[in-house]
C-alpha cells in the first residue's frame, strides 16, 4: 500500500474514521530528518497491509499538529479506533520503526 497524504480537512476520514491503524507522520519539506525517515516509512507502507503509513505536511497543515501538540518535527503518532495510541519523535532505522509500529498495534 502507498503512503497515503492527509490534511486538516482530510484528517477525520483519513485517520480517525480509518479501519485500520494509521501512523501518521508530521513532517516538513525543509526538515533533514524528515527527508531520511521518509524512505524508511514508503518501504514499511510496501510492505504491510495492517496499517495505513500517512505524512501531513506541517507547514500547509497547521491545525492537526497543533491540536495533537506536535512541537518539533518528525512527529509520528499512531491512532486506533479514532485515538492516538502511541508516539515517537525524530528518525529512526527501519528495525526500530517497525519494533515501535508493531508494539503499538
């Protein structure tokens, strides 16, 4: 499955109404980190089908990361059932990423 984007306006049928787990990742064009994790995310989305990999852009989306507290980015949060379960900060290699996913899910 392909890493899906999501807006403030597309964050509530995207996220919280997704029938499955979503990690959703709080990025921006400008941010290094943002630029390696980005890799690691699109070859975990490929190979997983148990949740949906998602990135919103901070800068074009400022009322999601706000409302969620997002002060420094990358921002990674897991939702389930509408609600945000788990969240981790800065890039990571694939094997802690998907450790992380696979103990929040």
């Amino acid at each position: 499955m392909a890493t899906i984007t999501v807006t403030d306006a597309t964050f509530e049928q995207d996220v919280l109404q997704a029938d499955k787990p979503v990690l959703l990742d709080f990025w921006a064009e400008w941010c290094g980190p943002c630029k390696m994790i980005g890799p690691v995310l699109e070859e975990i989305s490929g190979e997983r089908d148990d949740i949906v990999i998602a990135k919103m852009d901070v800068d074009s989306n400022q009322v999601t990361p706000t409302k969620f507290g997002v002060r420094s980015i990358p921002t990674l949060l897991i939702f389930k059932g509408g609600e945000a379960v788990a969240t981790t900060l800065g890039a990571k290699p694939k094997a802690q990423m998907v450790q992380w996913i696979d103990s929040s899910i």
